[in-house]
C-alpha cells in the first residue's frame, strides 16, 4: 500500500504549484485555475486521511464531493465576472483592473 | 383622609404644579394665569392651618410628642446596604414656626404682587417663579434629611437668581443676580461638604438620626466640629452672614415684592433655620458655637453701620435685614433656640412689612432714594402708618413686635456675657437710629422732588390690604411670646414653651434689661429725630463733616466689594487664564486636536498598502495564513 506521506507531498506539491500560480499570473482565467489546483490538493488531502483513520463513515470523501460542487459554482460566478471584465476593458489582465485602491 | 403633618408634601407639590401650568401656558390663560398661583398660595396656607391644628393635637402642655405621626417617607434612591436616600418630610415646633412665616407672607407677597406688577412685560413668568419659589421653600423647611435640605436650599437659591435678574434687561440686575448666585454658591459648597462628611460617619442623611448619632458620640469631637463648622458656612452664604453679606444688598435690583419674600422673610432665614435645626448638635461643640455667635455679631454690627448712611430706600432695609439675621445668630451662639427662632418669626412680619411699604412708595413716585424723597405722608396715609409700625417694630419700641423679639435675644445674651451685650445694644441703637432716619426722610419733611410727589397716590387695595395685615401681625405676633396669648391660638404655652432646645423655659420679665433694651430704642429714635426732622435735617447736613474718613467708609461699604473686587481680578481670574491657558494648549491642541491628527497622519501613510492590485492582496492573506499557522504550531 502507498504511505500516507506520499498524498499528503503530493498535495503539497498540487497547492503550492496552484498558489504560485495565483501570485505570478496576471490572466484571470489562469489565476482561476491555479485556485482549482489548490482546491484538488485539498480534495487530495482529505480523501488521503479519510482512506488511512476514518474508514468506516468515509467523511473526508464526502467533504471531497461537496468541495467539488462548490467548486463548480465557483467557477461559474468567477467566468462570469471574468466575461464582464472583458466586456469592459478588452482585456482579462489583472493588473490593469486596479481601480479600488486609496 | 384628612391632612396633617404627615401630609406636609402638599405644600411642595401645590406650588410646583402651578409653577408647571402657569410657566407653561400662563401666556395663554386669563389674567396670564396669576389667579392659579393666588389659588395655590391660598391652598398653602390653609394647609398649613391644618398642619398647626395637626400639631396642637399632639401638643400636651409642655412639649410636642409626635410618635412617628410627624414623619412621611419613601424610598427614592435604594442601593442596599450602600446608600439610601429618602424622600422624608418632617414636621416639629420649628417647621410650624417657619410654615406660618413662608405661607402667610407668602400669600401676601403674591396678592400684592398682582397690583404691584400690573401692566409688566414677563409678567406671567413672574408668578411661575414666586411659585417655584415656594414649592422650594416649602422643601426646605419640611425636609428630614439633608440630600432633600440640600435640593430644596439650590432650588431656592435658583428661584431667588431668577427673580433678582427678573429684569435682565438692565445691566445692573443681571450682574446683581449672578453676584448672589455665585456667592450663596461659595457657601453651598460648604454646605455639601458638611453634609459629605456627616454621611460619611452617620450612614444616612436624615437629620433626627444624625442628631441622635451625634449625641451618643458616634463622631469624634474634631471631626464633627470640622463638619458643622463646613456646615454653617452653608448658612453664612444663603443668610448673608460677614463676610459673605455682599451680594443682599445688590439683590435689591429685584422687583420689591419679591426682596420682601426672598430677600427679607423666607431665604435668607434658611440658615438660621438650618442652624436651629442643627442647634442638638451645635451645643455639643463650643468652638463651632463661639463661631456662630461672633459671626452674628460682627454681622450685626457691621451692617447696622452700613445701614446708617445708605441713601437707598431698600438698601437700607437689606442692611437692617443682614443685622437682624446676625441677630438671630447671635441668639443661636449663645444657644436660644427659643429666642432665635421668635425673632425669625417677628422679624419675617415687620422686614415683609417694610419692604412692601417701600415697594408701594416706588411705585407711588418711581423714586427709590431717600434724598429725592419726603413729605408723603400725607399722600399715602395707609403706607405711612403701616410703614412706620413696621420701622419702629425694627427699632424695638414696644409694644411692636420686634421689642419682645429683640428683647429675649439681649436678655440670653447679658447672661452670656457682658461685652456682646453691650455691642448687641450698640447695634441696637443703631438699629433705631437708621429705621427713624428712613421714615423721616421717606414721609416726613418737605418733598425733595416736587413732580414725583404731586403724582404720589395711595396703593390700590390689592396692594394695601396686604400691607394691613402684616402691620396686624407685625404688631401682634410678639405678644405670642406671652403664654395666656398661647393659650388664646390653642397652645398652653407662649412662644417659649413651644419653640425650645432641651427643656422649656417660662417667658418671663426681666425688668431691668428690658428698660436697658426700652431706653437704648428711644435714645435712637431721639437721635434719629434731632438729626433729621428737627430743625429740616440741619444737624445731619452738619454731621457730614464730622468724620469724613468714616463716612466714606461706610458709604463704601467697608470697601468689602473692593476687596473681593481685587481678588477676584488679581487672584481669580489670574488662575483662571492658567486654567484657561492649560485646557486651550494642552487639552484643545495636544489631547483633542493632537490624537486626530496623529490618526489623520497614520491613516494618511497606511492608506498606499491599499494598492488595488490583486496579487498584493493575495500575497498578504498568504503571509497572514502563514502567520497564523505558524502562531497555532508553536503553541501547540
């Protein structure tokens, strides 16, 4: 059987890939996927510890699902504000949306 | 339910009702409301008919035992076993004598009032306050405890600014009004502290208990002087006691009817009756008492000289007034509540009596000094003769009432000592002097002003009925000291066997202090006579010339307003702009400006990390999630 270690540095790798990807990216559609990949380390590291201490209820694998779903809903108001941004300025760089400051 | 001593609240809530309608709508009703206050000055004085037939009932011979049927109280403030501050009324021989005093003259001060202001502007506003006024008077003297005594005294302290500065128009009584507040409040605040200290001891407020306490030597003997001492300062300031006199004087600037209830017969007798009230524990303590009396002297004395050559007609009276108060604390130093509280009681008849027959000249010729008046007497018959008892009443001619007063106070003195005997009956003399010299240069001799006294006339009735039945009492109320005279109103007793400290005592005449106290009276009267009616006044005009050092000493005053004048400019208001200097520079720019300013600039800096670009944002939550992380792994 694998060890448990092993899920957990791949979700580790996954979330710090994803959170890189955050911070460096200027595209908005790329930042939003890079948050995907955080959120699939996360499943991963849920599903890993249900699997090895919480065999019989399966929670963790159940919360996985859940995160999945609101995941997709997600996305879904986040391409729609990302749609609006180019209908507005042409363009889905994040650093030209800087408005909102002092 | 009938209403007796224990009812005694009616005469506090009366008042303040009709002080509530009248301020309120007095614009709107009849006649701007003044009958309401009539009606409850009436109400107020039948009830307190009724609380003196309540008390005769438990007045046995000697002696007043009122078990428990004098005292009403409830709960107002209750925080248990910390503090409790009641609501009480308590009524005895004392409060009996001041119900009659306050009710009927104040009766009189308002149905005279109502011919004396005819036609003023504010006039509706007027009777408000002399409503007020007596809802807080009547507070005063029915109270049981202090925390009340001490409401009641700043409500009768407010009732007496506002109407000194009734007509706040002119200057001078605006700055009158403010000169009395402020220099009863010097006194106040010994007042408060007195009471402070005796709560602190005692635990309660109530005036028999703190009495019973101080007897049974709960308090050290320091202490308590200490606080009795804070305590009469109180009553030094409300009874315009040396050296806080100054501001009754200046109060004169007040309509007249109204110095005749505040500033004559009811206020300013606030202290001797705190004093008499306190009286049980005053005698416990000499040094607090020796103090009482040598403050009632040298108030007596000094203000009889002040009175002697004040060229204004109520100016003259509030220094009689101020003389006769030191009086009363004279009698209460050498411990006669008997003869301080007979005093207080002629004296509130024959000074009301005075300052409403000086109202009823002014408002005859418009003229209130005595120089630009004379030769009324023929004018306003009724106001002579009224006038004139109430004067030779203040001289101590007998039989008026002020003979009989003034005599039980000479009589304890001479057995108290020889040498404030013999300064009582020097200001006795003088006391006559100046009363004969007011009514000579006000009614007697050639008009100084001829215009003003073709157009002098008699006072309409509403004006002179009251002044005949106070110069009735003002007559008669000294005979009360007699005890067939008691036994006629009720009593078995006189004055002296109601109105007593420890145990009663039998009025007796003391023939050879009384023909002392009669010759003293009619030597002044003599004086008075020669000087200023013999020969046109020819010898006072020379008298001028005498001393011209002492008279401009006294025409100043003593120079005492100069004093305080200079104290208050060099001392006062020096640490005044120190005071003003420290809250403009430290508290306004440092405390108040300065930590806004010190936001605005942190703000200012604080506000570039809002940079608008969303990895920014980003990168802080991370730092921020790692902190934590960090934070939660260590304590773990």
């Amino acid at each position: 059987m694998i060890a448990l270690e092993n899920f957990l540095i791949l979700s580790t790798i996954l979330f710090s890939i994803g959170f890189f990807g955050v911070l460096s990216r200027k595209n908005a559609i790329l930042i939003l996927i890079s948050v995907e990949l955080m959120l699939a380390a996360v499943g991963i590291n849920f599903v890993a510890f249900a699997s090895f201490f919480d065999t019989s209820q399966l929670s963790g694998h159940i919360f996985t699902l859940f995160v999945i779903a609101i995941a997709a809903a997600e996305v879904g108001l986040a391409l729609g504000i990302i749609i609006r941004l180019f209908r507005d300025r042409n363009s889905v760089n994040i650093d030209e949306a800087n408005d909102l400051k002092w | 339910m009938s209403i007796g001593m224990q009812q005694s609240w009616l005469l506090t809530l009366i008042p303040l009702t009709s002080f509530l309608i009248v301020s309120l709508f007095g614009k709107k009703l009849p006649r701007q409301g003044d009958w309401i206050v009539v009606l409850s000055g009436s109400l107020c004085f039948l009830i307190t008919l009724l609380i003196i037939g309540d008390f005769q009932s438990f007045f046995h011979g000697h002696g007043f035992e009122p078990v428990g049927n004098n005292i009403y109280n409830f709960d107002w403030i209750n925080i248990p076993n910390y503090l409790l501050i009641e609501y009480s009324t308590f009524v005895d021989a004392i409060t009996v004598v001041m119900l009659f005093v306050v009710s009927l003259v104040g009766l009189m001060v308002i149905i005279y009032s109502i011919g004396y202001m005819q036609g003023e502007q504010r006039y509706h506003w007027y009777f408000s306050l002399l409503a007020f006024f007596l809802a807080a008077m009547f507070t005063l003297i029915t109270t049981g405890n202090l925390l009340q005594l001490y409401l009641a005294w700043e409500g009768v302290g407010l009732g007496s600014y506002l109407l000194i500065g009734f007509y706040w128009e002119k200057q001078s009584a605006a700055e009158a009004a403010k000169k009395a507040f402020i220099t009863t409040r010097i006194g106040d605040v010994g007042l408060l502290i007195g009471i402070i200290m005796l709560w602190r001891v005692a635990g309660t407020f109530d005036i028999q208990t703190i009495i019973q306490l101080a007897q049974e030597s709960t308090f050290s003997d320091g202490y308590l002087t200490t606080a009795m001492i804070f305590l009469f300062f109180g009553a030094v300031g409300k009874s315009a006691q040396f050296p806080l006199h100054v501001w009754l004087p200046d109060a004169m600037e007040g309509p007249t009817p109204v110095s005749a209830l505040i500033h004559a017969a009811t206020m300013v007798v606030a202290g001797v009756y705190l004093v008499s009230r306190m009286l049980p524990i005053y005698t416990l303590l000499p040094i607090a008492q020796n103090l009482i009396l040598i403050t009632g002297l040298i108030t007596a004395l000094l203000a009889a000289t002040m009175g002697l050559l004040a060229q204004d007609i109520k100016k003259v009276l509030a220094y009689s007034t101020v003389s006769q108060l030191g009086y009363m604390f004279v009698a209460l130093g050498v411990g006669s509540l008997t003869a301080a509280m007979f005093h207080l009681f002629t004296h509130a008849f024959f000074k009301a009596l005075l300052f409403l027959g000086s109202g009823s000249v002014i408002h005859a010729t418009h003229k209130q000094d005595i120089s630009q008046l004379g030769g009324l007497k023929n004018k306003m018959p009724i106001t002579f003769v009224t006038f004139s008892i109430g004067a030779l009443s203040l001289a101590g001619i007998p039989p008026l009432s002020g003979f009989w007063s003034k005599d039980e106070i000479l009589l304890y003195t001479s057995e108290f000592g020889a040498i404030f005997y013999g300064l009582l009956l020097f200001a006795a003399l003088l006391t006559a002097i100046y009363s004969t010299r007011l009514v000579i240069l006000t009614f007697f001799g050639t008009p100084k002003d001829q215009e003003a006294n073709d157009h002098a006339h008699e006072s309409p009735k509403l004006m002179s009925v009251p002044l005949l039945i106070l110069a009735f009492f003002a007559t008669v109320s000294g005979f009360f000291i007699f005890p067939f005279v008691g036994n006629l109103v009720g009593f078995d007793s006189g004055f002296s066997g109601i109105v007593y400290l420890d145990h009663p005592h039998d009025f007796h005449i003391e023939l050879s202090t009384m023909l002392v106290a009669i010759s003293v009276s009619l030597l002044g009267v003599l004086i008075g006579y020669l000087y200023w009616l013999n020969a046109d006044g020819r010898r006072a005009e020379n008298a001028k010339e005498w001393a011209p050092e002492v008279r401009n000493l006294l025409l100043n005053n003593y120079y005492f307003d100069n004093f305080y004048q200079a104290i208050i400019n060099k001392f006062i208001l020096g640490l005044a702009s120190i005071i003003a200097w420290f809250d403009d520079q430290v508290v306004n720019r440092s405390g108040i400006d300065g930590s806004a300013q010190i936001i605005n600039y942190i703000g200012f800096r604080l506000k570039f990390l809002q940079t608008g670009k969303i990895p920014n944002y980003v990168l802080m939550m991370a730092l921020g999630i790692i902190l934590f992380s960090f934070i939660m792994v260590v304590n773990y």
